[in-house]
C-alpha cells in the first residue's frame, strides 16, 4: 500500500510537468488586457517592451507574432496580452503577446524623442533593460537582458557584445583610459585590505592572482578610490566587486579595479593587519621584492616596513594613540635597522 501511494505520488508529479509542457498547468493565474499600446524593442533574440499603461521596459514571454523587427529594431504595437502567474513554475506575472492588433516600426530618432528610455550612469556597474549615452562618437542604445552581459547600439546599429560595462564604455567613446589591449576578467565580490602608501592606494586579497599587493584601480582606470578614502599610511579591510586588469599599454598584471560600492569597510591597525597576513617578521639586512611587507614589533609599537620603488618605507603606529606615520624612506635595509634602533 506505500508503494502504491508513492507511485501516485510520482505519478501526479510526472502528469502536472506534463501540463506545463502542453500548456494546461491549472494552477496558473492569467490577467488578461486587451488592445494595450506598447513600444518593443529586439535585443538580438530578446524582446523588450514598455507598456503605455505601464511606463517601465520588460521583458516578453515569448517572441511576438506579427512585429518583424531586426536586431536593434524598434517598433510600436497594440496588442491583447495577459500576464501569467504561480503555476509549478512559480511564474510571477510575466508578459506575453496573444495578438497583435496593429503594428509598424518606429524610427530611432522617433524613440529618442519620446523619452522612454532613461541616460546611461557610468557610477553604476551593472544595469538592466535600455540606457541613452550620447559622445562624441554619437546616440548609443546600451542594453542588457540579464544584468550581466551587455549589448551596444549606436544611432540604430548594432556595435558589439560585452561581458562588462567597462567595455561597451570603452566603444562607445565614454572610457577613453581603456585601450582595446586591456583584458578584464571577473573576479567576483570578495574581502579586500586596502593601505594608502604616500599618494597612492594599494590592495591585496587572498584570492588567486590578487594575493599581492598592487596599485588599484577605479572604473576610470586612475588611482583613486571612489567610495573611500585613507590618509597616508592608513589601512582598512572592506569588501566590493572587483575585476582583474592585464595587458594593455600600461601592462597591468592582475590589477584590482573596484567596479562597484564597498561594504564592510573597517580602518585597521598595523598589527591587526600583520597578523591577518601572516606577515614575516623584519630580520637585519632583509632584501624584499617590490611591494612586500614586513613587520617589526617593539615596547611602543607596530611597524610595518615595504619596499617600494627601491626604498624603503618606513610606517610605525604608537600602541597607546593608535596614530600612524611614516618614520621614513630608506635606500639600504641597513638604514631600516638604525632607524628601528634609534625609536
């Protein structure tokens, strides 16, 4: 008898799959509307529409019937639709076309005067549906379906496919710090330190590829963190959306660029930092490559010792008052050792 409960069981599962192949899945809710004026645009095999009752740009079910648009096409429908909700599929008021009553194409310079689509913002990272960016190169249409890949169109015509928005920027004319050499590859959200050396901001994950500390980069490919900032010699622990930067004019090799706003940010102190970093300990006469650290301990306080453009630099933090500063910038590590002996 438990056997033959669990194959009707399974049996009613396989029978309700069924329906939503055939389209009889009872447990859909339909709302129905008819003769809706819409505004659709194609994004390669993906339409887009922006209801006249609704004033928002979505995504269609299906591929409408009876609007022939070519890729970057736009055109204007009045059509019966309906919206689908729940149904084992979970559908949560996704929009078809049932049919289309009347249609005809609208030209791109029509589309740009009726304001439906909003200006593009370079803050931002990701975005989804269509943006307006006008340069010098002309009116593109940037658009995405998905929020992670990225389609470009300038005045009508498509101009490239992206996997981020640094890139459709670069050919649009918008990031003209970016040449085409340049390779950018995700490298996720992930837990960052960050220290402020001089005039110029370092980074270090420990992560693949990113486990060294390297001059960061902000989407305009420059020095200077957007969403932070740290007095010379501070140092901070944050989280954010990064990309790895290679190649180019510039030969960048695994440089952090920060695409996105950071969360979590904690200043930290020297010693903190040296124990999250295991960092090796300062030894008399000590050769360091570029950009490595080491840490040095005494009765009044941590220091932090790198190496950088053929110096050494010199940080030291008081215990008692937790302030920062740069003791110096030395050329032999034989000086680092007398000046850790004078304090």
């Amino acid at each position: 008898m438990r056997v033959t409960n669990k194959l009707m069981i399974v049996l009613a599962f396989f029978l309700a799959v069924a329906g939503i192949i055939h389209g009889e899945d009872e447990m859909y809710f339909h709302d129905n509307e008819s003769n809706v004026g819409m505004t659709i645009f194609r994004c390669d095999g993906v339409y887009l529409a922006y209801l006249d009752n609704q004033k928002k740009w979505e995504r269609l079910h299906f591929a409408p019937r009876g609007v022939g648009l070519d890729d970057g096409g736009f055109a204007y429908a009045v059509a019966d639709v309906d919206r689908a909700y729940g149904g084992l599929a979970g559908l949560s008021g996704e929009l078809r076309v049932l049919r289309v009553n009347e249609s005809h194409p609208v030209a791109f310079k029509e589309i740009l005067k009726r304001g439906l689509i909003e200006d593009y913002d370079p803050a931002r990272y990701r975005f989804w549906g269509l943006r307006i960016l006008k340069t010098k190169r002309g009116t593109h249409i940037a658009t995405s379906t998905n929020g992670i890949a990225y389609r470009l169109y300038r005045d009508g015509n498509f101009v490239g496919s992206y996997k981020t928005t640094l890139e459709l920027e670069r050919d649009a004319g918008l990031n003209t710090m970016m040449d085409s050499t340049v390779t950018l590859q995700s490298a996720g959200k992930l837990p960052f330190y960050v220290m402020r050396l001089g005039k110029t901001y370092y980074a270090y994950a420990s992560h693949m590829d990113l486990n060294k500390w390297t001059p960061l980069l902000n989407r305009m490919f420059k020095n200077d963190p957007v969403y932070f900032s740290l007095e010379d010699g501070e140092a901070a622990e944050l989280q954010t959306t990064a990309l790895k930067v290679n190649g180019g004019k510039k030969k960048y090799e695994n440089a952090p660029m920060f695409v996105d706003s950071v969360d979590l940010f904690q200043k930290i102190r020297y010693d903190a930092l040296a124990h999250h970093l295991r960092l090796k300990p300062w030894e008399e006469g000590a050769s360091l490559e570029e950009a490595e650290f080491r840490q040095y301990q005494d009765k009044s306080g941590q220091y932090l010792i790198v190496y950088l453009d053929k110096n050494y630099w010199v940080y030291y933090e008081d215990h008692s008052e937790q302030k920062k500063r740069l003791l110096g910038k030395f050329r032999k590590a034989s000086d680092v050792d007398k000046a850790l002996k004078r304090q």
